[in-house]
C-alpha cells in the first residue's frame, strides 16, 4: 500500500425514486489497499460500487480517482473514459459474451485502447493476443481459451473476467458480489486469485459481500453501510458478531455465511 489516494469518494448521496440509496457517504482508499464493502440487502454497497466507475451519477457529492474527478454533484467529467479505463469491474453474473471465445472475451478489454474499427471487427493484433493468453496463464485457464465462454463453469468464468481486468491494466479492481454465484472451492479460488493480485501486483480491490466470515478470511479493512449510510469503516478484527448485532440488529444473520463452510 502506499500514500497515494486511489478513491476518494466525498458527501456522495444518491435516491432513486424518491427513496435514499447513499447518504453523505464518505471514505478514502489508498493505492494497493484491499477493501471489503459489506451490507444486508439494500444496505447500498453495489449502488456505491456504480458510482466508483461511473455506472451511476450521484445527485450531489463527489468521487475522485488518482486525484482526478470522476463525478461532481451529478455530472461526469470530461476523464471520465480515460479514469474507467484504469478501473476494472467484476460482477456477479460475469458480464461475459457466451457465444465469443475466452480469449475474445479477454481481449475485449483492450476495447478502450483500440480504434473503433478494430473494436467494430474485433482486429486484434498479436501481441495483445500473447497478453491475452499471458493473463489466462495467471488466472489458471489457459487450456481454455479457445472455448466458448458458455462452456466453462461459473468460477472459470469469474476467472476470465479477472483476466479481462489484467489485459485491462486496471489499477483498480471494483468486485460486485463476486462469489455469490459460486461454490465454496470456486468462491476460495476466486478470492485467493485477488489476494494475489493485490499483494503481487499492488491492484486496488474492493469487493462488495455479504459473508462476513469471507470478509474476515481475506480483507484487512471493511466498510459496512445500512440503509446507505457508512455504519463503520476500520480494521476488520474490530468488527465482531456484536458490532454487527449493534449495527444491523436482527438483520446482522443475514451476513453470517452458511453453506460455504470453507472459510469457516
């Protein structure tokens, strides 16, 4: 981790409808930092996830990445496609192109650096190739990057998503629920594999769950929202079963992980 701010996210509310989904949210993440964003449902992590990358446009407030503007009290800035560039996104349904190739689906990250008739044509050359195949190496699927996407399971999948962020060359990996669809050998494979990237590589990841005992095995520091408002943001091991309790109430069980006795 260094001192250099990766996010800074200042007094970002947000409603939909009517009804708040952020509140005067407010935190700072520094590069190389892996944070957890950890909530019942519709505590407002995944709204905050979209607003990290532009998905979403707050209606006042303001977040920054690497010291430059991302969104100011609703409006997107003009870096605004250079800055998403730099961020990587993994959802919990993949977001990949079944009837593509891995290695298309891969290389579809490049798509923010090439002309539009390559991206149009999908002419990529080869050496981003090699790098595709390069990021499939460390993910652990090259055997399959010739498959359709739609033929690997949930975890490969989650895995070339990664791979996608790494050809990418997101200094910043924004993770939506990323296991929520995985079994418990997938779910520690995929948690592992971002571990390793921000130690090795110094990513920033932040991750949006729901099992506290994930968040525990793998995350030094959590940020807990309710009902859109920051609750706690600090070290991990502080946020223990009572804290939850005091926080959440009666809605804390819902963070207790089960059928993932894994990380138990």
């Amino acid at each position: 981790m260094t001192n250099t701010l990766a996010i800074e996210v200042n007094n970002l509310s947000k409603s939909f409808k009517g009804k708040p989904a952020l509140e005067k949210v407010s935190c700072t993440i520094f590069q190389g930092e892996m944070v957890a964003l950890v909530g019942a449902s519709g505590s407002g992590k995944s709204t905050l996830l979209r607003h990290l990358n532009g998905l979403h446009s707050g209606d006042s407030g303001s977040v920054n990445i690497f010291g430059t503007a991302l969104q100011t009290d609703g409006k997107n800035h003009s870096k605004i496609r250079y800055l998403r560039s730099q961020i990587g996104c993994i959802f919990q349904q993949f977001n990949l192109v079944n009837r593509l190739t891995v290695i298309e689906n891969v290389l579809v990250g490049n798509l923010s650096r090439l002309s539009v008739f390559s991206s149009i044509f999908h002419l990529f050359s080869k050496e981003e190739k090699l790098q595709a195949l390069a990021a499939l190496e460390r993910v652990g699927i090259l055997e399959q990057a010739y498959k359709r996407a739609s033929m690997l399971s949930g975890g490969q999948q989650q895995r070339v998503a990664i791979a996608r962020c790494l050809v990418q060359g997101a200094k910043i990996i924004l993770a939506d629920e990323p296991i929520a669809s995985l079994d418990p050998e997938s779910s520690r494979k995929v948690m592992e594999l971002l571990v390793e990237l921000n130690q090795q590589s110094g990513i920033t990841v932040v991750t949006s769950l729901h099992q506290i005992q994930v968040v525990r095995s793998y995350y030094n520091r959590v940020i807990a929202l309710r009902t859109g408002k920051v609750m706690f943001d600090g070290a991990t091991v502080e946020l223990n079963d009572a804290k939850l309790k005091e926080i959440y109430g009666a809605a804390a069980d819902e963070l207790v992980m089960r059928g993932h006795s894994d990380f138990t």
